[in-house]
C-alpha cells in the first residue's frame, strides 16, 4: 500500500474510485467482500480507493474506525493507495485523527460538513485536523460556502491540504464561476473533478482538471479507466463515447440517491456482496420494478465493461 507523500502524479495514475463498504447481515464489516471489490477495481486498472460518500464514512462510528483502517490496510494490493475519510463534524474530525496518526495512510478527506458551519471556521478545523494527524489532508468542496477560493489555494500552497476533491452539481458543468475562480488561484493538478464519469470530460477541457473520482467505476473499472487513459491521449470522441455507457447508471443515482443506488448496484451486478446500508440510511432503490431496473443497467454496464477490454 502506497506510504509515501500524495504526489500530483499519484492523482493521475488511476481513476480514483469512491467504493461503498460492505457490511454483513449484522452491519459488522465483512473483510472478504470488501476484498472482492478491490480485486474488481484492481483487475481494471484502478488502484486509488478513496472510502468517503459512497462508503458511508459519516455514518461510521469512532469506537469502529481503527477496525475500518486496518482492514483497508489489509485488504489493499502492494499497488494501492488508499485514502480513508474523517469527520464531519469537528468533534469526530478531532478523535479520529487522534487514530489516524499511528497508521501508514499519507492522507486522508475531510468530510463536508452542511450545517452548521462557516468558511473561516472550517478553514480552522481543517487545519486542526492536519495539525493532530501529522499528515497533510485532502478537502471536499460540495456546496456554496464552505471554503473560498483563495482560502484552498492558500491551504494548497501551505502544503495543508494536498489536493481537493471538487462536487458541486451543476445543470452545466462548463459554467462554473467557482471552479473558474479557483482554477485561477490554484494549481489545477490537484484539484480533483469529483462527481464521476457525468462531468469529467467538460472539466478536463473547459478547466484543466487531470483526475477524477468514480462510484459507477466499481461496476466497471477497466471502462472508465479507459476514460481516462482516451483524455490523457487526446481522444475526446473516444472518451465521450464511452462516458455513455456509464449514463444510465448515474441516471439511476441522480434520481435516486447517488450513495444508496451504488451500494445496491454493486450487489446487483454480482461483483460484490455489500449488505445493509448503515443506518441512518436504508435501500431506497424502492419498488421491485426499479430494482430489477437498476439489476438489468448494472448487469448491462458490467457486460460492456468487458467488451471494452476484449476491444482495447
């Protein structure tokens, strides 16, 4: 597992996948399932694991987080990076990184706190935080309001925070007056477009972004991979065309729930037993028709995930 300082080429070499975490029957973690998944990504070509959103890491308690790490730890192939995530709140943040400095993470995401906050003061925990660890952090911009754009440039160029996780939805992703702000004050190389395959390639040409994060890579890793390796050659067409494959399945999330419709997919492609969601979350995919809906699109992304790598 990847022990050295986070590099911009580290954030590049994989797409970076956001796997859900697998629990058993009694939300206990299931280590081999876990494992299952992570041998899927890494059969793709993924080899960056970052355990935040789609994990459910906000619903994770503290008392079970040095189980969480160490099975990551164990799990992990000699390739892998692995990023675990803390927080939200301050409190949680502060006893989790009291965990997170005896371990051989180089970094890990601070979850995005919603309410109640403000940008200064979450400058200030993140700060705290990376002060506790020892290590420098990765930040998670989601919304309006939480950190500036010259407070993440400064958090960058002080070597606080490593690279920055970028998710505000937008209808549009090319009109974005905030990433265009922040682009202009901070180094695009770690700024990470965050909100999977819908986005990346108009943030790739419209703003300079070089990685990206994936949940719908954990059905098909080899796929979005190629993504990324058709951006990096110049091959947009390519790139473009296979970002589709991927759209019904986000469909699927967006209408839905983004974290939960994955956490299910993931079961239903047959890839990897996830299990019950941690309460305070439940399956929400809802009736049996949009089970067997999203069982046929994950089925169908899996299978072309395949065919892309007979193809290449």
């Amino acid at each position: 597992m990847k022990t050295s300082p986070v590099t911009t080429a580290d954030l590049q070499r994989s797409v970076i996948s956001v796997p859900p975490l697998c629990h058993d029957d009694d939300l206990g973690l299931d280590a081999a399932e876990n494992a299952r998944l992570v041998a899927h990504l890494a059969n793709g070509g993924v080899t960056t694991l970052m355990y935040g959103g789609n994990a459910n890491f906000y619903n994770v308690g503290v008392t079970e987080y040095p189980a969480i790490l160490e099975m990551l730890e164990e799990i992990a192939g000699e390739d892998a990076w692995v990023i675990p995530s803390s927080g939200p709140d301050f409190g949680k943040l502060m006893d989790q990184a009291a965990i997170l400095k005896h371990t051989n993470f180089p970094t890990a995401m601070v979850l995005p706190l919603v309410f109640p906050k403000t940008s200064s003061g979450v400058e200030a925990g993140i700060r705290a935080f990376v002060e506790a660890v020892g290590k420098p952090a990765i930040a998670y911009i989601k919304g309006d309001g939480y950190l500036d754009p010259d407070q993440v440039a400064g958090l960058l160029d002080e070597g606080i925070v490593c690279a920055v996780k970028y998710a505000r939805v937008l209808e549009d992703p090319t009109k974005d007056t905030y990433l265009e702000e922040l682009t202009k004050v901070a180094d695009t190389g770690r700024i990470i477009s965050g909100i999977g395959e819908r986005p990346v390639i108009a943030h790739w040409r419209s703003f300079g972004l070089r990685a990206f994060t994936s949940g719908s890579v954990c059905v098909a890793p080899f796929a979005s991979t190629e993504i990324l390796r058709c951006l990096q050659a110049g091959d947009i067409a390519t790139a473009e065309k296979i970002r589709a494959a991927f759209l019904p399945l986000e469909d699927l999330r967006d209408d839905i729930s983004p974290l939960c419709v994955l956490h299910k997919a993931v079961d239903l492609a047959g890839i990897a037993k996830t299990g019950p969601l941690l309460p305070m979350l439940s399956d929400m995919v809802g009736a049996a028709s949009k089970t067997e809906e999203l069982r046929h699109v994950s089925k169908a992304l899996l299978a072309y995930n395949e065919e892309t790598r007979v193809a290449v």
